[in-house]
C-alpha cells in the first residue's frame, strides 16, 4: 500500500515545517518575540539584571518550542519501527 510509505516519509520534514511555521506565523512573532524581547529590554533597563533576564527570556522562547521538536522526533521514532504507519 502506498500511503504508509508515503506517511513515512513525509512526516519527519513535515513536522520540521510544522515547527518553522509556528516559530514564524504573526501571532507568534507578535507575543513571543515582540513581547518577550520588549518586556526583557524594559526590565533589564530598570533593574540592571541584563543576563539574567536575557537568560529567562530565552528559556521561555525554549519551552514553547522544544515541545513541538519532541513531538517530531516522536513522531520520526514512531515512523521508523517495523509495523508503524499500518503495517
């Protein structure tokens, strides 16, 4: 059958876009980026704790991200076993 092979081979560069599309799409760029680095600047300015922000800010760019790219290696993992995507 063809569509499990083609599963297999689609879904690791499509959850990769995925993860691409979610970094880059408006609403992300617009409260993430945009609000996180504005609120980091504002904060370091006033209190002086420039690394320390710097170092949350990007923690928490972290934690929305790293979750989707545990998701792609599972579902790569998963593609890659014997008898996976209906066989």
């Amino acid at each position: 059958m063809l569509v499990p092979q083609a599963v297999r081979i689609v879904m690791p560069p499509v959850t990769s876009d995925f993860i691409a599309l979610f970094k880059d799409t408006s609403v992300c760029s617009a409260i993430t980026v945009i609000e996180l680095t504005k609120r980091y600047s504002v904060l370091a300015l006033s209190t002086g704790r420039i690394v320390e922000l710097a170092v949350v800010t990007a923690v928490l760019y972290l934690c929305m991200s790293w979750p989707l790219a545990l998701l792609s290696r599972w579902f790569e993992a998963r593609l890659e076993q014997p008898g996976a995507a209906g066989h």
